[in-house]
C-alpha cells in the first residue's frame, strides 16, 4: 500500500468517526464515555495522517 493510499484510508475513517461523533452527540442517550473515546480515536487518526503527510 502505498503512502497516497494510505493516507486517503485514513481520512474515511477519520470522516466516518466524525459522523459518529456527531450522531452520539445527538442521541439523547449517548455517554460522554463513549462521545471521548470516539474524539481520541478521531484525534489519533488526525495526527497519523499529518505525520505521513509532512514527512
């Protein structure tokens, strides 16, 4: 897999986690457990994908 490939699969699954997000934070039942554990998913994805690009 290249690095170009790499990165874009990277940015779907940080776009989904976004949607998820969003609808946890929506859902008048979500936890906020679950709401963070998604954003430090979201988060990690973030800064592997700036790491691959700037280097």
């Amino acid at each position: 897999m290249s690095v170009t490939s790499h990165v874009e699969e990277l940015r779907r699954k940080h776009e989904a986690l976004a949607g998820k997000v969003e609808a946890a934070q929506r859902a008048p039942g979500s936890e906020g457990l679950e709401v963070t554990e998604l954003k430090k998913q979201k988060l990690k994805l973030k800064e592997e994908i700036e790491r691959l690009v700037n280097a």
